[in-house]
C-alpha cells in the first residue's frame, strides 16, 4: 500500500489540478484519444462542452462529472488542453 501526503499545507490543489472536477475532465479529455481530438478540434474548452452536451448528448464525463459543471477551472483546462 502506498501512502500519499499534502507537501504543503497551502497547497488544496487536486493532483495539481484547482478541484476534482477540473482533474477528472482534464484526464478524461487528455487520455481518450476520441475525446482529444474532439477538443482540438472544438478550439477551447466552451466549444468542447458544449460539443459533447448538445451533439453528443453526453452531458458527463464516464466518471459522472458534467461538462458544465461551475467547479470546473476552464481557464486552468484550456491553458493544459488547449494551450492558451
């Protein structure tokens, strides 16, 4: 079993990431090649969403978080995804 500590007690990020709805979008986007080249192809993260919502009709991430959900940091999304 491994044991994972908070290095800094200023530090209430989530994997790095400012929540876990930002970190779960993020991954899902970054490690599903369908759902990379979609967002590439959408240009930022507001397109991407509502991609996936009004076209796609999938509102959520596999995980359950939804595209739209106010917790996710679009800025912090669009500055990793699609490098703004």
């Amino acid at each position: 079993m491994t044991n994972t500590f908070q290095r800094n007690a200023l530090d209430i990020s989530y994997n790095g990431w400012e929540n876990y709805e930002t970190w779960n979008v993020a991954l899902w986007i970054n490690n599903d090649e369908g759902l990379y080249n979609l967002a590439q192809e959408a240009g930022d993260y507001e397109a991407f969403a509502e991609c996936m919502v009004d076209l796609f009709n999938t509102p959520c991430t596999p995980d359950g978080v939804r595209y739209t959900d106010p917790a996710v940091n679009v800025i912090q999304i669009n500055s990793d995804v699609f490098d703004f």
